[in-house]
C-alpha cells in the first residue's frame, strides 16, 4: 500500500469512528428520528424544518419535475411529543407526524452563525384564525401550533360524524383546506354540505378559503 493510498485508508476509518453506527447507517439508509438528530448533529449540522422541506418540495416535485427524492418523505426537527415526529411527505407535500421509530430518508442543514440569522418571519397565516386564507397561510396557520390541516379521508369521516343530521352551522356548510395538494397550484378543500356526506374539489391554493386544524 502506497502512501497515498495509507493516507486515504486512514481517513475513511477516522470518519467511520467519528459517528456512532446508528447515526453513521443515516447517510446510506432511512433511520429513525434519533438517530437522524444525532446523524446531523455530528455532521455540525440539523435537521430542518417542516417550511424547508416544504419549500424543497415545491422546488424538486412540482411543476413537472420529478426525481427520486419525490417518492419517499423525511424527518423534519420538530417533535410532537415524546414518542412522535413530524416529517413531510414529498409525494403530496404535506406535513403529518410519524413514531420516531419508523425510518426515513434524512438531510441536514448547515447550522447558520447567529450574524447569519435572519429575523423572525411573520406568520403569514395570523388571519386563517378568523377569516378565509390561502392554502399556503392555512397550511402555515396550523403547522405553528404544531398541528395540520385535515387529510380527504379524515374530512369524509368528519362529516360523517358532525354534520349527519344536516346541520347548518357554519362547521357544516362552509369549504376548508384539506392538506393534499394536487400538484404546485392547485390543493384540495372540502365541505359537508349533505347530510352525512362530504364534497372535495381542488382549488387554486390562492383562493380564500377557511382553516380547520386536526391534533391527530
């Protein structure tokens, strides 16, 4: 063995040791979201946020583009609780929580030098508390509360067991966001405007419409 070739052996080993071999395995494989926050934390790095994986989809997935990267979701750095995470799906571009045991693909951010920080955004989707908002804003509105938007499935049961008997309060007849998306224009919202049924359509995502957030 040259020197040469000694030298490159001998880094290769030093950076095997440098991570432990579950945090190490994330780089190669999909792993759970300890193992994904100790991965990039030896890197001296993170996992990003759910508005940046969000945002990397939008870039990577929509607008006729495809790859790889959109068949799959990944871990973001927010946790729901002691036993679950939030990831993002950039199959339907949706955030939804997932056990910390089950595995996902992982990419981390570089850490930004506190010069480098930008101030703190304004939550854009303040106003979908009390009046219609864009799919973006709604989406916003209830991800900042550590929650999500309702998926179509859960819209249909909903229905179902609010607005069986043909209510007409404002829950029962109004369109919200659902939190599927049909490509980078156009997202889904529903009503319960039937009793014990539910109507979806996709809309454009900068039409107003109403939000109503799950804890599930």
């Amino acid at each position: 063995m040259n020197k040469l070739a000694a030298a490159a052996f001998t880094l290769c080993s030093l950076a095997a040791l440098s991570l432990p071999a579950s945090a190490a395995d994330c780089g190669r494989s999909d792993c759970g979201w300890d193992s994904a926050r100790a991965y990039c934390r030896k890197k001296g790095e993170r996992l990003p946020t759910i508005e940046e994986l969000l945002q990397a989809w939008e870039a990577k997935c929509t607008g006729g583009k495809t790859s790889d990267l959109c068949s799959g979701w990944y871990w973001t750095s927010k946790e729901r609780d002691k036993s679950r995470a939030w990831g993002v799906s950039f199959k339907e571009g949706a955030a939804d929580s997932y056990k910390k045991s089950e595995t996902a693909a992982v990419y981390c951010k570089p850490v930004k030098k506190a010069a480098e920080k930008a101030a703190p955004a304004e939550n854009k989707g303040a106003r979908c508390a009390k009046e219609p908002c864009t799919w973006q804003e709604a989406a916003a509105y209830c991800r900042s509360s550590g929650v999500r938007l309702y998926k179509v499935k859960e819209w249909n049961d909903l229905c179902r067991a609010e607005c069986k008997n043909g209510e007409v309060s404002d829950g029962c007849k109004r369109w919200f966001w659902l939190g599927e998306s049909e490509n980078a224009n156009y997202a889904y919202s529903g009503t319960c405007d039937s009793p014990a049924d539910a109507s979806v359509h996709s809309v454009e995502k900068t039409d107003l419409t109403y939000a109503r957030c799950t804890l599930k």
